[in-house]
C-alpha cells in the first residue's frame, strides 16, 4: 500500500484528510450505534476513567461517577486493567442493581483504554434458576418417591436410578451404564425375570405405549415381594426413541391384604354361610321386613311356611291376600310400634291359615336400622300351636288335679268336721272311763287322720307353687322351743333322753321375721321322725347354733341327731321324695305318708336354705339346716310383745247367727256348740234358703259354707253385700270351708267375706272369730247394753234329726211326661243309671285334656235327660255349652258339674214302686 501512496505531497495530503473523514464517519456511526444498542457500552481509561457510556449504561455511569463504596465499580476498573495488562479480550459475570450481566472487554492497547459489552441475562438466569430449582425439585421427588424409578436407553440400559430403587449413592452410580439382566445375576434373582423384563421392553418400543405388569421376588428371608411395573417409552420429535421410563410400585402388603380380605371374605362367607344354615334349618320363622311390610330376608321355615299357604289356598305363590285381612293389619300396626318406639315388642299372634285351622305364634319383633338410614324389622316367629294346646291340657291336668284335691279335702275333712265336732261335745256329756278312753282314741284317730290330710296338701301346695310364708316377727328360741316341748314329753315317755342346746345361749338377740308355723314344721318332723325311729334307751338331741350375722339378718343353724336305726347310704337320696320311705316296711312298723322329710325339704329350700342329712346305718342320723331370716325391728318386736286386750268372758252370749251348711251333722255340731255358749242359731241348707231367712232376720254373723248346691256361699254373699239396706249389707261373714287347697283368703274377701275358718275347726278358735267379727256392728253393741248378768243354761245335746238329702232331682216332670206309669218312669231311671257313668268318664276325660268341643258336646247331650229328671246342674251345665264363654271358666265349670252328677248317680233312686 505504501507502494501505491502519490509522490505529490498535495495529493498525500488530500489522501490524509479523505481518510481522516471517511474515520470520523465511521467513529461517528460506531457512536450512533453505541448509543442504539440496548445492552450497556462503557469506554474506560486505564486509571479507571468513565470516558463514554451509551444510555443504556447510565446506571452503571452512575456507579462509576460517583466517590462512595461501590460494588460494581472495582469489578469494572479491574476488569479494565486486566484487559489492558494482558491486551486480551476477556469475559466474565456482573451483577449490577439486581441485574445479571455477561461482560466482554475489549482492549484498546495503543489509545489506552478498554471497551466495556454488557449483555443483560437477567432473564437467562431467572430461567436457568427455574430450570435448576424444577431440576432439584423433581430430583427431590424421585428421591423421596416410594416407589422404583429408573431411566433406560434403547439398549436397555440404566440412565438414571431414583435412591428408591437404590438407597446406596455409591453402589447406585455403579449400576449406571448396566443391565437388569446383569442387576438380577448380581442379586440373586431369578433369570425369568430379566428375559420376561427384555420381552415387555421390546413391546413398549414397538406398540409406542405403555406396559405393565407384576413380578414377584423372592427374598432372602424366605418371604415373598410383589412389584407391579410399567415401561413409559419416551419418543422425540423425529420419532426416535430416546429413553425409556421404567417405574415400580412395592404392592407386597396390598397383596398380602387383598390375601387376608380374600381369606376374611371366605371366612365371612363360611360364617354366612352358616349363619344361613343355622337360620334355614331353625324351625322358627326368621324374616326382616320394611315399612312397608315387604320382606327383605326369609329363612327356609317361612319360605316353606309360604308354600304350605300357597298350597293350601290352592295358588302356585304366596300372597298375603289369602290371610285374614284384621290379622295382617294386626301385624302391620305391631311393625310399625316396634320401628317407631325403637324397642323390641313381643306378642303372640293367630294366623287363620287358608283351611281354616288357627295357628297360634309367639312373634319377637326387634327394630332395624339399616346404614343407609332405612328402617326395618327382625322377627322371629315360633309356632306355639302344640305348646299352647298342651298347656292348655297341662292347666287342664293342673285344675283337675287341684279340683280332685279339692274334693278330696272336702270329702273328708268335712265328715272329720262332724267327727271331732261330736267327739268334743261328747266328751262334756257325762262319761265313764271306758266310754271316755273310747272318746279319746276316736278324737286321737280324727286328729291323726287331719294330720295326714294337712300332709297331703301341703305337698300339693308346694308343687303347684302356691304355698306362701307368712311374715312375722318372733322369736326364734322360744318359738321353735316351745313347738318342740310336747315331743320331749313323748320321747320321755318313750324311754328316750332327750339332750337340747339352746339357741339362746349363742345368739343373745334372736328376734327375726318369718313364718313362724312352718319353721316349727320342719323342727317338729325331724324331731318326730328321731323319735320314731329311736328305740327305747336311745338318745335324742336337739339343737339350735348361731352362724353370722349382719346389719339386717341373722343366719342360725338347727340340728337334730339321734342314735335310732340310721338310714342305708343307697337310700339317703331317696328319703326325701315324696311318699317315700327309706325301707318299704317303714309305714307298716312306724307309720306316716313318707311327706314329712319331702315338704321340710321344700320348706327349707323356699326359706333360702338346704336340708342336709348325715347317717350311719345302725347308729343313727343327723339332720340339719341353715337358714338366714331378717332380723325384726325394734317396732316390730314391740308390737309383737304387746299383749293383745282380753275379750269379755261371754263373747259370744245373746248373739243371733246364722249358719248357712248343707252338710246335717255339720250343721248339728256347731249348732250343738254355739248353743253351748248361748249363742241363738238359725239354720239354712243352701244360699237360696240363707238369702230368704237373710230377708226375715237380722243376724249378728254369717257362717257361710263355701261348697253347697245350686247357690254356693261366694254367691249367696254377694246378694248380701248387695241389700238395699246399707247396715245389713256389712253383715259380717265368717266362711266355712273344708277345701284347704283352695281357701284363699284374698278370693273369698274380694266376694265380700270378712274371714275364713277351715274346718275342722276349733271351738274357741270359732268362738273367737264370731266374737271379733260381731264385735263392731251396732245390733251386738245394743245387745251388750241390754244383755242379762246370769248366762242362760246351755241344752241338752237333742238327738241328731235325720240329715236332709240335697235337692239334686225333681222328678215332677219325669211323673208328668209318663202320665203315670212307672214302668215307663223306672226304664228312665234304669238307663239313666246303666249310661251316666260312662258320660261322666268321658267328662272327666275331656277336662283333663282341655277338650272343650267334647264337653260341649256331651253336656249338650246329657241335656235333655237331666231336664226329665230335674237335675239340679243348670247353670254349669250351660256354662260348659257357652262357646262365647272364656275357655278356662268353662273348664272351671265343668269341674263342679261333673261333681255333681256323681252326686245324682248316687243319690238318685235306681226304680220307684
């Protein structure tokens, strides 16, 4: 170029300024393009000196201008000395005002200065920030995620490995660049898992989709690891496969669950299964209904239960249109209390089935809630059918047996009345030795008879359950000493000693609350049966042992041992049932019913206790009990110590009674010993006859028989509570009866009665009644006040007049019907008497067993020829033919007229002449 430069200095000089311009030029477009460029441009000396800023770069100018501390500003002067030192271009990062920079410096070496480029990558390092936080944070996840995660190339090889899938760094970094196939030889693991792995993995690539699958790994321990998996095959934008994503879940214990929920599953469906069978093969009906009274559930007994009504209505399904409309909705409305009121509600219910025959059940119905808020019913239906028929002939067999002990009571303790009654009176008349020793064994014999009666229906009483103990204040050592004292005098007598320890000794305080009566039962039986079974020169001991106590009850023991005959070891089981006896001549030597022991027994166990016995055949026995009584009150031991007021020494003298009896010698004994004791007495047979005297007369008291024919006592009573006249209708009314079994106090006070005497009675226990009862009416007062000093002279016993037959018959109509002939009347009778025992077997029969439509139906035909004979059997006799009656007031009534045709039969005359 020098070689081309004019020789003329005018041209050279032109050529300078030319070149001159054309570089201003180019220096003043370079400024303007500094000045343009939005990235900041700084020009600095080598002292550090701002000698250009584009506008840019104003911020940082200002750095540079100003004398204070300065972060950017000693990065930039070092910059450009470093750049002029080396007089290389260089690159770096600033930060300047919360803005990030890249920095180019470019040296000017020959003018001294350097060219400072900023590029503003504020944005590009926002985003790179972004990028390495997303980076972290994904990472995080991967690291924390519980699950396998792993990145392989097309050759299947890792790329990347989550510290799930691998927890050692070092050992995780080793298997990149591997294979699973190499991971499963290294490991253990079975090879299938590798070449099934390589198979899936190929299928991902082909399909472009993903893959899953579950594997299952054995462990060291013996146990069992499931995994499902997944292959993600990740493609490019050219379509090139460029990793794929390989994912694993441990579902080991959500297998282990689902094979604990399917094992439970089985389980529940065995237990429901049984559950099913335990229900199908119960014979109780089981169903659940809704609201609506649609079934929800039916066990087998209703579904077959269903299909016998189907069957019966003649109808291939079940509807409830066949069933008694009143007993559906009867069933409905028991539904809806039981859901509404949320309890449990038991019934029996009748079903009238399709043919007519009524079935009864016994229905449980339990209220439901369901989870979804909707309510139900459980039942639980049971036929009692059968049951109920057989209680019914149980209560049949129960009222028969009751009503034969009944009779039996008042067959003989009636004629026992008249007995000892006469046997008393006569006693006062004028006797000698011999007559009265006679007297004497017939009123020893009476009273022993009494005693085995008492026996008899105490046991009935105790079995049938209606024995009840009294609750009294007493005290126990000298209550039980004083029932026990005769026994010694006998046992004296006897040749026995009798050795007794005293309660008292051991219990200072022995007032308790109990029944006084039936304690002393239980001690006189088992000192009588030492007695009885102790031969002359034995011993007997008696005695009474205190055991605890507490606050409120006293707990004692009485214990009676002799030295008589013993009792074998095989038969010490058996003594105590009822009618039994040790050996089987044991009532032949000694006597008694074999009840004794049985009813102290029952005596005791009803009293909380137990009747123990020890024996030693040959030596002797001991008996003895424990028993824990309530410990009586101070008010009560006051009560029970006061005295009552003595009664006047003529209680009865000048009263006027009325004694209604349809036994004669009944009536001729307590008419024979009121009189006695100048008591005026009116007799009446029967209720009838009372109520017409009742009418005529005023009386003082009533003795009032319970058992009479046609009107008995309770009814004959009840017209007198009923009289227009306020004052005679609370006549009293003392009521005589020989039915100890059934004498209830409560039943015969709920007729109007105001006491009860059983007989055979005692004299002053009679005479004390009377007394008591007269003793608040108006007429005894008025009679005390006008009653003489001097008693009248009691009569003379009169000869007993003729008992007068019972008006069972009237054959006034039998006469009128033959118009005379008594042939014709006679074969009546004849055939009465050949076929009226048989009907009345078969009566007996049809109680027994509750048969009511056969009691029906033989009252129904015995009717007309009771009426031919005037029987006296009406009112039962319909009774037993009211169908609209109650079921057990005509079974009641059938027991009084079978009773009295026996009487008919034998009463009843067989032919007239």
């Amino acid at each position: 170029m020098v070689n081309d430069l004019p020789d003329d200095p005018a041209q050279l000089q032109a050529l300078v300024l030319e070149e001159r311009a054309r570089r201003q030029q180019a220096e003043a477009e370079l400024l303007k393009l500094r000045k343009l460029n939005p990235n900041p441009v700084l020009r600095l000396g080598g002292d550090g000196q701002l000698l250009f800023s584009n506008p840019a770069a104003e911020s940082l100018a200002q750095e540079l201008r100003q004398t204070g501390p300065s972060r950017v500003r000693p990065q930039l002067v070092q910059a450009t000395v470093q750049a002029l030192r080396t007089g290389e271009m260089g690159q770096r990062e600033l930060t300047a005002n919360h803005l990030h920079y890249l920095l180019f410096t470019v040296p000017v070496v020959e003018e001294g200065y350097t060219m400072l480029y900023l590029t503003d990558i504020t944005d590009r390092r926002h985003a790179e920030r972004e990028v390495r936080e997303q980076q972290e944070f994904y990472e995080t996840i991967l690291g924390h995620l519980p699950a396998v995660v792993t990145v392989l190339d097309a050759d299947q090889r890792y790329q990347y490995i989550n510290p799930y899938a691998e927890p050692d760094p070092q050992q995780r970094q080793q298997r990149i660049g591997s294979t699973f196939a190499e991971h499963c030889a290294q490991q253990g693991l079975p090879a299938v898992l590798a070449s099934r792995r390589w198979r899936l993995f190929e299928r991902a690539v082909r399909t472009r989709d993903m893959v899953s699958w579950e594997e299952k790994w054995p462990t060291p321990e013996g146990g069992e690891l499931y995994w499902l998996c997944f292959y993600q095959p990740v493609f490019g934008p050219e379509g090139v496969l460029r990793m794929v994503i390989c994912y694993g879940l441990d579902i080991t214990k959500r297998r282990q669950a689902e094979e604990r929920t399917r094992l439970s599953e089985e389980a529940m469906k065995s237990q429901q299964d049984f559950t099913q069978q335990v229900l199908d093969l119960n014979p109780s009906i089981i169903m659940v209904r809704d609201e609506q009274m649609r079934v929800t559930y039916a066990n087998q007994a209703l579904r077959d239960w269903q299909r016998m009504v189907a069957e019966q209505s003649g109808s291939e399904t079940y509807s409830r249109d066949v069933l008694s409309a009143e007993e559906v909705e009867h069933s409905a409305q028991l539904d809806a209390r039981a859901i509404a009121s949320g309890q449990t509600i038991t019934s029996e219910d009748r079903i009238t089935m399709p043919d007519g025959e009524s079935r009864w059940y016994q229905v449980v119905r339990c209220p439901l809630t369901q989870p979804d808020g909707s309510r139900q019913v459980l039942i639980v239906s049971t036929d009692v059918t059968d049951l109920k028929l057989a209680l019914r002939a149980a209560q049949a067999a129960a009222t028969a047996r009751e009503n034969f002990l009944a009779n039996m009571s008042h067959e003989i303790r009636t004629p026992m009345n008249g007995v000892l009654g006469m046997t008393s009176l006569l006693a006062k008349t004028g006797l000698n030795e011999q007559q009265r020793s006679y007297a004497e064994v017939i009123q020893y014999s009476g009273k022993h008879l009494l005693n085995v009666v008492n026996d008899v229906l105490d046991m009935a009483k105790i079995t049938s359950g209606k024995l009840e103990l009294e609750q009294a204040a007493f005290n126990l050592c000298d209550s039980m000493g004083k029932a026990v004292q005769p026994l010694v005098v006998q046992a004296q007598e006897k040749g026995i000693r009798v050795l007794g320890t005293l309660l008292r000794d051991s219990c200072p305080h022995p007032w308790v609350v109990g029944d006084p009566f039936r304690l002393n039962q239980i001690l006189i039986n088992l000192v009588s049966n030492a007695i009885k079974f102790t031969p002359a020169g034995g011993t007997v001991s008696i005695g009474g042992y205190f055991v605890s106590e507490t606050l409120t009850t006293l707990t004692t023991e009485f214990r009676v041992t002799d030295t008589g005959i013993g009792i074998a070891p095989d038969k010490l089981d058996t003594i105590f049932q009822e009618f039994t006896q040790a050996y089987a001549d044991t009532t032949r030597q000694f006597g008694g019913t074999g009840l004794g022991l049985s009813i102290s027994r029952a005596l005791v166990q009803q009293m909380g206790g137990t009747l123990t016995v020890q024996s030693v055949q040959g030596s002797g026995s001991s008996f003895s009990f424990i028993t824990t009584l309530p410990k009586a009150t101070s008010e009560q031991v006051k009560a029970s110590t006061t005295p009552e007021a003595l009664p006047d020494a003529s209680p009865v003298r000048g009263l006027r009674v009325l004694l209604v009896e349809d036994n004669a010698i009944n009536r001729e004994v307590a008419h024979l010993l009121l009189a006695g004791h100048g008591v005026e007495v009116d007799e009446a047979e029967s209720g009838l006859e009372a109520l017409e005297m009742f009418e005529q007369q005023r009386y003082d008291v009533i003795l009032m028989d319970i058992q009479m024919p046609g009107m008995n006592g309770l009814e004959a009573t009840a017209h007198i509570r009923q009289h227009p006249d306020p004052r005679r209708a609370l006549t009293p009314v003392l009521a005589l009866t020989a039915n100890a079994f059934r004498s209830d106090a409560d039943k015969y006070r709920a007729a109007g009665m105001n006491d009860t005497l059983s007989k055979p009675f005692e004299e002053t226990e009679l005479l004390a009644k009377i007394s008591h009862l007269a003793s608040g009416t108006e007429q005894f007062l008025e009679q005390r006040a006008a009653a003489p000093a001097a008693p009248a002279p009691a009569p003379e016993p009169a000869e007993a007049p003729e008992p007068a037959a019972p008006a069972l018959y009237d054959l006034g109509l039998l006469r009128q019907t033959a118009h005379g002939s008594t042939v014709f009347m006679n074969k009546v009778l004849a055939s009465f008497h050949n076929n009226m025992p048989a009907s009345i077997a078969e009566m007996r029969d049809a109680q027994a067993t509750a048969d009511l439509p056969a009691l029906s139906a033989l009252a129904h035909k015995l009717r007309p020829s009771l009426r031919l004979l005037g029987a006296a059997v009406s009112p039962w006799l319909e009774e037993v033919e009211n169908k609209d009656a109650a079921e057990a007031d005509r079974l009641a009534a059938a027991a009084p007229l079978i009773e009295r045709l026996q009487e008919l039969v034998q009463q009843l005359p067989s032919a007239l002449e």
